[in-house]
C-alpha cells in the first residue's frame, strides 16, 4: 500500500476499495470527457468572473491537500452555467506568486455538480505550505494558501488554529473571518451550520435570497449567497478546513429521517439528499464524501504527527429523536434509553476504537452539540437541553465511561451550536462534583448567528452556580484560537465588539489552558 492510500485510509472510515470505486467515477468523468472533444467546454468564454465564489482547501494530509472552487458566473441564480462539462486548469506552487509551480493539471467541472471541482492533489511534501489557483479560459482565480500536515508520527512542537461555527448571514456580517485570516494558523476547523435553511426576515442585517429552501437548487443557492461574502472568501483562502455539518445544513434540530416540523420521512429524506449533494459541492471534501442520495460519508479522522488527532463526528445523520420533546426540559424515561443515540452504533465503535488505538498526545473530538451537562433551571428543578448529549445520557456515559477506563491521552472536545462561549471539565459523574475529570470542552460561540450578542446574561452566574463542572460562559460572536504544544493546550476567546454592522473590532475575552496528563481547563 502506498503511503497516501495509508493516509486516506486514516482520514475516512470507509473501506479504501469504496473510495476508489468513488474516486473511480470522478476519474471516469474526466476521461469520458476527453474522449468526446464536444462533450466539454474547453476554452468558454465569461462576461463575468466564473470564480465569484473564491477557493478553498481542505483535510490537509502529510502529502495531499483537496483544493475546492465551483464556476458560477451568476452565482445567485443556479450557478449562470451552460450543460456543458467544463475543462478547469489547477496549479499548485511553492510560492506566493505561483513562479515556481511544483504540479499541475486539469479536472472537468460537470453540471451534476454545480460546475463545483475538487482536486485532491497528491505527492506534496510533509507540513510545508503551498499555493494555488484555477484557471478557465482567459478567468484565473484568486491565488489560495493551503498547508500540508505533518508526517505521520512524527514530531511536533506546535499546532495553531481555530475552530467556528454557526454563521447565519442575516442575522450578521462575517467580520471574524476577516480577523481569523491575518491569525498565524496551520488550519481552520468547522463544526457545522454553515448556512442556514429559512426564508427571509425583515429588520436584520442582511437579506436572505428566497424563503425556506427545500430544493437541490435552493440551497445551491443558499450557498452561493454566503459564499459570496468576502471575509468567508478571505478565511477559506488563507487555511485549509476541517469541516463537519450540524443541523441548519438541512433543517433545524432534524435528526436521520426526522424532520423539525411533522414532515413524512420520505419527503424529508428527499430533502436531506439535496442539502447532502449541495454541502458536497460547496466544501473541499474528497471523492469518498461524495453522497449517495440521504446518505453521506462525513466522519473521518486526520492526524498532525505524533501530537493531534482529529476526530471529526456527525452527530445528525445517525441520531435517534430527541428525547422528551426536545427543548429544554426536565428528563424523561426516553433521556436514559441505552438505544438512544447521537452518533449511531457504527459510528459510536470506529469513535471508541480510534481513541483507542491513538498514540497523539491531543485527541481532539470536532463535533456539534455541547457533550457537558449544564442544568438550566436554578434551584431545585432541573431541565437540561434534549438536543445535546445531556438528551442521550446513556451514550454520553459510554464516551465518558471509556475515557475514564481506557484513558486516552488528553482527550478535548470541540463544540458548536449554541451561539455562546463555554469551558467546562467534562465529568465522570455530573451528580457527583468530586468525581474524576476525564477531559475537556470548549465550546465557541458563533460567527453570527445571534447578531451583536452580550458579555453576560442576567442568568449567568446562577447558570454557573448551578454547574459547578463549567468555568467560562460568554456570549459574544467571533471564534476560538488554539495553541498546541506537547506540554499544553491554549484556548483563546476571540470575541468581536458587533457583527449587525461592519468592522467590528477583536479582541481575547479570556484565555484557558489545558496542561499534559491533567484533564480539565483553567484560565491563563
């Protein structure tokens, strides 16, 4: 076995035959298109710029890196793309300026697709930077930067990046992209709700482009719109992302075949596979992503050296309902079902199994829903969130259980979703405040979605007084930075002044550190 067949074998669960049989009708396209000169548009011709929706890199492996961008001359009405399969020219240099081109070549940009490319380029160097454009016809893309992961195994004294979530584009400018952008980072994480599905609501920031979308082109669309936006544009173009899906990516709070409101499972599942194919098109993901109808391979693992691993969850996909009609609630008998399930039981083994096997000093879990329990209700009563793991006690308790007997190595967790900052040690025992620490969470707020935000909330420190476990809890917009070290994990609260207005300022609303061997945060 090669060693970039080893690497995509790490990166994806899915068996390395089934990428290549993927990857095999992505190649068939391409050579399909060369045997029959009509059958692709080798030097079009645009009255406007083909890439208006910038480029984009992602899941760096030691020697590979996918390069992503979708020709849409008029990108808010389905892309403004003839039928045709298009010939798009890739190059990729050591450089800035792109003088000394070290590969190069050329992919076909089909309509089934949305025109949408994704170049996996291989046989690149270990943790070194690269840039790259596209070319068709006389168009030539922005110039992107993207980065290699270290070998693997190999040693490494420090990892920087930043992890985001939650950018809803009515409710707020992206102005933390624009700050991300000039951070010193090796990559970009994403936890999910990269667009949101409503209609349009007036009085806000900025104006959605149609009601609720239900169609492949609607949220083809959709994404056209909020990739439109240049800070979005700058962040993809200046790091590589890891990114995984939440909710809003479909529809609000569904769960498998589930739909928020009362819709039929098969008429949502229809829905699902347009919002799956057009997630697809819109982000650097490889071949074996490529969905199948309702089903799409997202979990996978990368790996920087011998100091990080990535374990990225879809927490959606597989999911069992939420537990006692969802919301905040007081729990249910439904809240303790052993069969209850976030990640699926597949899903569940290949986590525990990974873990297991892992010999990174940093086992990162990018995921979606805040895996801490935080009671919500001061006082006696308790009411915890269904839709996050407090909903699915008995699967949390397998991960949580797990960690205390097996003991990974620093095993932190990486949360989106709720639209605030926390930090909170992650408990044997929620009941129990004495019991054992076993890891981490940071959860960071979002981009967006919530406009301006607060520092605090009038129920704050009873939340906090209630909850022992949790020692942070913010709720501006902006983004989490993190430094790694093999001695320590840094996490610093990047928060923006406003985001209903542009230029919004930055600055660290507070910083937490994570020592080596000693689960749990305290502040810098």
């Amino acid at each position: 076995m090669h060693d970039e067949d080893r690497q995509i074998q790490l990166l994806n669960p899915t068996h390395r035959r089934e990428f290549l049989r993927r990857g095999g009708a992505l190649l068939g396209l391409f050579f399909t298109a060369h045997q029959s000169e009509r059958a692709t548009w080798a030097a079009p011709r645009f009255s406007t710029d083909p890439f208006s929706l910038g480029v984009a890199s992602g899941d760096p492996l030691p020697t590979s890196v996918v390069l992503w961008t979708r020709l849409a001359p008029d990108a808010l009405n389905r892309g403004g793309m003839p039928p045709e399969k298009v010939l798009v020219q890739w190059q990729v240099a050591s450089d800035d300026k792109l003088r000394r081109i070290v590969k190069q070549g050329t992919v076909v940009a089909t309509p089934d697709l949305a025109h949408s490319v994704h170049v996996d380029v291989r046989g690149r160097q270990p943790a070194r930077p690269y840039w790259y454009r596209f070319k068709v016809g006389a168009a030539v893309s922005p110039i992107g930067r993207t980065q290699t992961a270290p070998a693997l195994g190999s040693p490494v004294d420090n990892l920087r990046f930043a992890f985001a979530s939650c950018q809803h584009y009515e409710q707020g400018f992206f102005t933390p992209y624009r700050h991300m952008a000039r951070e010193d980072l090796d990559l970009v994480v994403h936890l999910g709700d990269y667009i949101y599905e409503g209609g349009i609501t007036d009085g806000r920031a900025r104006r959605h482009n149609g009601p609720e979308i239900q169609t492949l082109t609607d949220y083809r669309n959709r994404y056209a719109l909020y990739k439109s936006d240049p800070d979005l544009q700058l962040a993809h173009a200046s790091f590589p992302w890891i990114v995984t899906w939440d909710d809003h990516e479909v529809d609000n709070n569904y769960g498998a075949a589930l739909a928020e409101d009362e819709e039929a499972p098969a008429a949502f599942l229809k829905r699902r596979a347009a919002a799956y194919q057009a997630y697809y098109e819109h982000m650097p993901l490889r071949a074996a992503s490529m969905p199948k109808g309702p089903d799409m391979q997202l979990y996978r693992r990368l790996t920087y050296g011998s100091l990080a691993e990535f374990t990225v969850l879809d927490t959606r996909q597989y999911r069992t309902d939420q537990p006692c009609g969802d919301g905040n609630k007081q729990r249910c008998a439904q809240a303790l079902d052993e069969r209850a399930t976030l990640t699926g039981p597949a899903q569940e083994r290949w986590l525990l199994k990974g873990l297991d096997q892992s010999r990174s000093r940093w086992n990162v879990l990018a995921q979606q829903v805040m895996m801490a329990e935080v009671d919500r209700e001061p006082g006696v009563e308790r009411k915890f969130a269904m839709d996050q793991w407090a909903g699915y006690v008995a699967a949390r308790n397998r991960l949580l259980g797990f960690m205390l007997r097996r003991r990974p190595s620093n095993p932190v967790v990486l949360t989106g979703d709720i639209h605030s900052n926390w930090v909170a040690d992650l408990k044997a025992d929620f009941d129990n405040p004495r019991s054992a620490t076993v890891g981490t969470e940071f959860v960071g707020t979002s981009i967006s979605s919530g406009g301006d935000g607060t520092d605090t909330r009038p129920e704050t420190a009873k939340v906090l007084a209630e909850n022992p476990h949790v020692k942070f809890f913010n709720a501006q917009r902006g983004y989490v930075r993190c430094h790694l070290t093999p001695r320590r994990w840094q996490s610093d609260y990047r928060v923006v002044d406003a985001v209903t207005r542009p230029g919004g300022e930055i600055s660290t609303r507070a910083s937490f550190i994570v020592e080596d061997g000693k689960p749990g945060a305290h502040q810098a």
